[in-house]
C-alpha cells in the first residue's frame, strides 16, 4: 500500500505491535482482515477508542491490486458497525468515527466521501531547510532547558505527559494521555531523546512547555530528505504569548542540524486558533501536503451490520 500511495510515514512493526497490544482495545474484537485463498492478507482494519469517549478511530486499507472490488466499503461497513458496538459496551448512545486520510490518496478520500462521512478539519505537514539561518532565542532565565536523555532521573517524562494533558485541553479533538499511551510515545524506536526538549519551572517543579521529537530513518528514502521532526508541541496556557514555542523550535533545529539533518518538520491543524500556522511559517516552515479528518455520526440504536462476507 506505502509503495503506491507514498504517504510521508509508514507504520513500523513497533506501532502495529502497540495498537494490537494496547489495554484498552481488544485486537481480537477491533481488527479485521481479508486474506485471499493463498492466505495473503489483502485488506485490514481497526478500531482505537479511549475510556470515557465516544470518538473512536478507524483505520485501514486495501491492497492496491485489489482495490475497486467493494473491499474497502466492506472494510468502513465492519468499522461503522464495531464502533457503534463499541458505544453500547459502554453506555453511550451517540457517537463519532474518525478517519484521517491523506490529501493525495485519492482512492480512499472518494470511500470516505461516499460513506456519508463530513470534512470536519484539515493538518498540514510543514517541512523547513536547515541550512538556513537559525535564529538565537533566549529562553527565560527563570526556567531551565532539561532534554529528556538528561532528565530520565528527574522524571521528565511523566512532567511533560501532565504538561501535555494541560497544554491540550482546549485544542480540537485532542483527549488526554494516560500512562500506557504516553510510555509507547517516549519508547517508540524513533523517538530522539536527545532532541526531546522541556522548560522546567524549578520553583513548581513543573514543566510550562515541551518539544518532542523523532527522526524516521526512511525520512530520506520517503521525502527525498532527512528529516527530525517535531511530533508534539505545548506550551501550557498561564506561559503563553512569551515565545517559548518559538525558543524550543529554535534549539530542537539546531540539534537536528547538529546531528546531520537536512530539514526540521512538524504537522500542524491548519485552524488551530493559536496561530501556529502562521508561527510556523514566520520561522521559515512550508507545506508539503495536507491530510483531511473524515467524521461519520454514529447513532448505537440504528446499528448496520457488516457487509456479506466480512466477519
């Protein structure tokens, strides 16, 4: 599928292997796939929700030598009708199916399209060359700079996981990071610690703003760049307006420069009402491709059933 579609990531085993594993999904119950009669898996899909939600998250694709055969709307039918399985195992009796789907794929925009799905947000991927200019940006002299392959004795990690949870409170469709999730994130074989930034308040023993980032060793093979990228950004909001965002960027670039990067890259909600689109692109990021959020209501007391042949 990643060889005809050229998404700019691709699932590694470690990120199958969480979605499978993670407590709060049964892979049993929440994955599907199609084998054809050689026993070759063609087609795939599944499910993520977090406790206490009604969003839950599809995702799957289809073969590209089979597509165009009625697969992926059997795929999307068997994620509708799970999701809204999933609603009445805890109660709820409306909810949300959410898929994301890349601008250019355009197979699976017009299955999503057709699904009676709605367009509710778009993300922009942003990529900025690093031979350029970098510019110095202090950071406050009250706080200090503490990465997390120095700050493993001083639990930066679990710090910024609360930062985060604060920081993202009031951003669209974001849900608090538990423990499990958070540790797969700082564990992840692309994660770079050393390029992993927090601003410690000592005072408060409490970190005000964060930077992780990760580096995909097929950055090159699938951007035509090396890439380290910024994979979340927060500040949280009684320090905002002080330019720490821009501070982290700054410094996370010149790691990144450091280490033989080529580029800095970022993903970014193109209507996120902070503005950080437009920061971004003051400090020299530009888009490379979007991808669209596709929302399907889902109703529990009006339940499809999935597609002849899909089990």
């Amino acid at each position: 599928m990643a060889a005809v579609d050229e998404p700019d990531w691709v699932e590694q085993r470690a990120d199958l292997e969480q979605a499978l594993h993670a407590s709060k999904n049964d892979p049993r119950r929440d994955t599907v796939a199609g084998f054809d009669d050689d026993g070759v898996p063609r087609a795939f899909g599944r499910l993520s929700m977090n406790p206490g939600s009604s969003l839950v998250h599809g995702a799957g694709g289809v073969d590209p030598q089979w597509r165009r055969r009625g697969l992926g709307r059997a795929v999307f039918a068997w994620q509708a009708w799970r999701a809204i399985e999933r609603l009445r195992e805890t109660g709820r009796t409306v909810g949300i199916l959410r898929n994301y789907v890349e601008e250019n794929n355009r197979s699976h925009l017009g299955l999503l399209a057709a699904s009676g799905s709605e367009i509710v947000r778009y993300f922009t991927e942003m990529t900025r060359p690093l031979d350029q200019p970098i510019r110095d940006l202090p950071f406050p002299g009250e706080l200090e700079l503490v990465s997390f392959a120095d700050g493993a004795d001083r639990n930066i990690a679990e710090l910024v996981r609360l930062a985060h949870n604060d920081a993202f409170r009031d951003h669209w469709g974001s849900e608090p990071r538990d423990r499990e999730s958070w540790q797969f994130t700082i564990a992840h074989p692309e994660f770079r610690s050393d390029w992993s930034l927090a601003l410690l308040d000592p005072g408060k023993d409490e970190v005000v703003a964060y930077q992780l980032a990760s580096h995909d060793p097929e950055s090159e093979r699938l951007l035509g760049h090396s890439e380290g990228y910024t994979d979340l950004l927060g500040v949280r909001r009684s320090w905002r307006g002080k330019g720490l965002a821009a501070s982290l960027l700054t410094e996370a670039m010149k790691r990144y420069r450091a280490a033989g990067m080529a580029n800095a890259g970022l993903g970014v909600d193109t209507e996120n009402p902070s503005g950080a689109l437009g920061l971004y692109e003051r400090m020299g990021y530009e888009p490379t491709q979007r991808s669209i959020v596709f929302d399907l209501p889902l109703v529990a007391d009006t339940s499809p059933r999935p597609t002849e042949g899909v089990q």
